[in-house]
C-alpha cells in the first residue's frame, strides 16, 4: 500500500465506523446536497436516471466499503471523487445513497 494512501484509508474507515451507528433512513442534508451537486445528473434526483450508464442506486445492493470505492475510484463514464471531496462528505454521500434504496 502506498504511504499516500494509508491516511485516506484511515480516514475512511473512521468515518463509515461512525458512519454504522447512524440510520441511513435519516441521512444527512449534507450527503444531498453533495449527491445533488455531483451525482444527480446522471443519476436522477431518485438515483433511477441511468445517464451514460449509471447505474440505479434504489437497486443497489453494494457494501458501504463498495460505495466508498466507487466514489473514490469512479467507474466508467463517472469520474474518481477523491481529490473533489473530503473523507466525511464521501461518508455523507454513501449514506444519502443508501437512504435511496428501496425498503423491502
């Protein structure tokens, strides 16, 4: 693992440690805003839009973890969030993401 890397992986695992004592039925004005800003484009105000290939969130099954590298990395069309947000509005964003998902 680079040096580089260790601090933002700590950092994370901080974050969706405290992040699993919250209920992602009541996410965070914060991770809508942040989802509105740079997700909703290609993936609805719903998570159901499917621009370029976005995937449906409500459908999403992905871990926390998952989520996380998603947004870090970017996956096709999406472009890597890492240099664009910090740590905790990753963590805010995962949990608006998964306050999408439908309750079964």
């Amino acid at each position: 693992m680079a040096p580089r890397t260790f601090p933002l992986i700590a950092t994370l695992i901080v974050c969706l440690t405290a992040a699993a004592f919250r209920s992602t039925d009541h996410a965070s004005s914060d991770g809508q805003l942040l989802y509105e800003q740079h997700c909703m484009r290609c993936h609805g105000k719903d998570g159901t839009k499917g621009f370029l290939g976005a995937k449906n969130l409500q459908l999403s099954a992905l871990t926390d973890a998952a989520i996380i590298q998603q947004i870090l990395k970017g996956k096709g069309f999406m472009p890597p969030f890492r240099k664009k947000l910090t740590a905790n509005e990753i963590s805010e964003v995962m949990l608006y993401i998964k306050s999408l998902r439908v309750k079964e």
